[in-house]
C-alpha cells in the first residue's frame, strides 16, 4: 500500500493544480484524491484497514492506479511495444478507456 499511497497523493496533487491526465477515472477514486487534498484523508487510514469503510477506500485507491497503468499499456501497444508476461491484459480493463486521443 505505501506504493499506491504515493501514487494517490501524486494524483491529488496533479487534481489541485488542474493536470490530472483526462482518463476514466471513477468519481469515488476523485473523491479520495479529494479528501487527500483536504487533509480529511491519511496514510494511516488505509495503510491497514481494519473497517469496511476503509478497506473500500483502499481498493478506490487501487483501482484508480489500474486505470493509469491500463492507459499506459494501450499507449505503449499503439506505439508498437509488446507487451511483456507481467503487464496487465488491456481486454482486463473494466473500465472503458478512451483512446481517440492516441490515433490523432
């Protein structure tokens, strides 16, 4: 988690200066980038979450990062890079992902 955690504190500070990339990014990872922002959310509240209410933000938190690497991966395979054994399968994404940007 001190991974995500960092990434997710990234995330906020890109939210607050208004260059968060534009990916599909579910409205509840928006809300924890948010509550990192305003000081209402803390590393200890997810580092080991011991309520319903904060293993859910944990897994937010998670799934956003996937957003970011499943766009990340779609973006090396229009520029022609193979994927490697441990990179994520974009046909796993759950989320839809928009690449018109990348034909352009």
């Amino acid at each position: 988690m001190p991974n995500a955690w960092a990434h997710a504190q990234a995330e906020a500070e890109r939210l607050k200066e208004g260059a968060l990339p534009n990916l599909p990014y579910k409205e509840e990872y928006l809300k924890v980038l948010e509550d990192i922002n305003g000081g209402k959310l803390a590393y200890e509240d997810v580092q080991k979450p011991m309520t319903s209410e904060e293993e859910y933000t944990s897994q937010v938190i998670l799934d956003g990062i996937m957003v970011k690497r499943h766009n990340r991966l779609l973006k090396e395979i229009v520029r022609g890079r193979t994927p490697g054994p441990h990179d994520p399968s974009p046909q796993s994404t759950v989320w839809p992902v928009n690449t018109a940007h990348l034909r352009a």
